[in-house]
C-alpha cells in the first residue's frame, strides 16, 4: 500500500525531510518526478501517463502535506518502515486502504526511481 496523509496533518513539515525519494510535498506545491530521484527522461505514472521527468504535476492537496503515489515506495529498500509514519507527531500518515501494493512492486518501484 501506498501512503497518504490525512486531513488530520498539522502542517509541521517532520515528514518530507525523512522520505528517501522526495514524495512529499507541502500542500499547494507542484511536484516532479525528477526532485530525488535518478529519473531525468520520460517516466510513465501508475495511470499509464507519460510525463517528461522535470514535468510540473499538479498538488495533490492544497491544504496539507501530500505523499506523491507515483513515488512512494513506503520506504521499502532504505528502512524497515516508512519513515514518515514513524515521525508523524499526529500519526496522519498512513498506508492507503485503496492503493494495495505489494512488496515486489515498491521494491521495484525503488528500483525505477533510483537507477544504478
């Protein structure tokens, strides 16, 4: 699964520091997929969509922290968990109930985001 952050999020900005792939950003910012990652081409969105990797997407919430899905990993192959939950001082970050996600494909999805 994915993580999200909920509506309970405080606004205290602990969380994007920790994320190993840059996937969270403060409410109202545009994000790309190039901002901490090896990702410097196109690059296809779970939803099929091919974005160029300096591409401008749009917020996902305007009010608080949001977690990028397309980049989210849940911190499979750097920490033994997500490492925004883990210093969440509300514990509004949580795994997304709709976005089931095995292992194998965080892992790859690691592996996608950061090229050796």
């Amino acid at each position: 699964m994915a993580i999200i952050i909920t509506d309970e999020c405080i606004n205290c900005g602990a969380c994007e520091p920790e994320c190993p792939n840059n996937a969270i950003y403060e409410g109202g910012v545009e994000w790309t997929m190039q901002e901490g990652t090896s990702i410097t081409t196109e690059y296809t969105l779970e939803d099929g969509k091919i974005v160029a990797a300096d591409a401008e997407q749009s917020p996902i919430d305007d009010d608080v922290y949001f977690i990028a899905p397309d980049k989210c990993t849940e911190c499979k192959g750097f920490h033994e968990e997500p490492q925004c939950a883990a210093v969440c001082p509300v514990d509004c970050c949580v795994q997304d109930p709709d976005r089931i996600e095995t292992e194998e494909l965080l892992l790859a999805r690691k592996d996608k985001l950061h090229l050796s």
